[in-house]
C-alpha cells in the first residue's frame, strides 16, 4: 500500500497533462500528487513521528508497539503482529540470523510488574520463539527482574529505551 504513493505524484501529472500538452498544468498535478502523498501517509501514521520519551510517554499502547516494531525493523529485524486477541502475551515475533524473538510492549505510567514476564515467556514458547523480550517506557520491580533472569528474558526499561530515541533535531536560529 505505501509503495503506491510513491506513484500518485507521476498519477497526477499524467492525469494532468504533464507528459500531453502543459509542463505547467502537469508540474502542479506532480504537486497535488506529492501533497496528497503526504496527508495521507501522514494520516495513516506512515509518515515520521516523534520519537522523544515524552512523545512515547502520551503514545496508546498500539502506537508503542508499531514505535517498537519500526526501531528494530531499522535494525535489520523482520517484525510480525501477533492478532490483538489471543496472542499469549507476545505482542510482536522478530525475527532476524535464524533468531526468533518474542515481544511484549508495556507502555505504562507505572512500574511493569512481574506479570509480563510470566507472560511473554510462556507466550514465546507457544509461538516457537528461542527469546523474550519485554520492552517498556518504564522501569521493572524487582520481581520482574528476577523471574527475567532466572528465565533469560531480556528487559528494555526506560534507560534502555531512551538508547533507542534519536536525539532531538536542532534547528538553525
């Protein structure tokens, strides 16, 4: 789907005249084309989104996990969603050099508890993943932390997480 806006700016300018009779009427459906392009992805949250904690902070648990899957996909990482019911704790499967890993994204206000490693670790066995991972805006408790290590599930904690946040822009003044 988004590979076809890559082509509405040509659509246009077609449709428009630019390869007919007017440069000038062609060159603004050329426009109107990358214009559209532009809303639309950016509607449909294709476009660039913030990625500063405080963005992640007011994210919805949805947008976290599609902000998760889009850095390790930057990563080398081919992601899958798992369906939003009946997942068994595993929100993503990311795979990469014959790995499979389970995620579970945790965009909370408060510590993560010791619930989502019991569920993340179950859930990659269920779905055939060789690692866990639980990744959060927040930091873990203590029991979370030892249940991780006793089972070798890796948690990205808000330290962590902000390694993953590209610094802000600056801008020329």
């Amino acid at each position: 789907m988004k590979i076809a806006f890559l082509f509405l700016p040509g659509y246009f300018a077609l449709l428009l005249g630019f390869m007919g009779h007017s440069t000038a009427i062609g060159l603004a459906g050329a426009g109107l084309g990358l214009l559209l392009a532009a809303l639309v992805s950016r509607k449909a949250g294709w476009g660039p989104r913030p990625a500063g904690m405080k963005a992640i902070d007011a994210m919805d648990g949805v947008a976290f996990e599609d902000y998760v899957a889009g850095r390790l996909r930057r990563a080398g990482w081919q992601v899958g969603f798992t369906p939003p019911v009946g997942d068994y704790g595993v929100d993503l499967i990311a795979q990469k050099d014959g790995q499979s890993v389970a995620i579970q994204c945790k965009r909370h206000g408060k510590t993560v508890g010791i619930a989502a490693v019991q569920q993340v670790v179950s859930g990659a066995r269920h779905h055939g993943c060789t690692r866990s991972i639980v990744v959060s805006n927040q930091e873990f408790t203590s029991a979370a932390k030892q249940l991780a290590h006793t089972h070798g599930c890796q948690l990205i904690g808000r330290r962590a997480l902000q390694a993953w946040v590209p610094p802000p822009s600056r801008r020329a003044v």
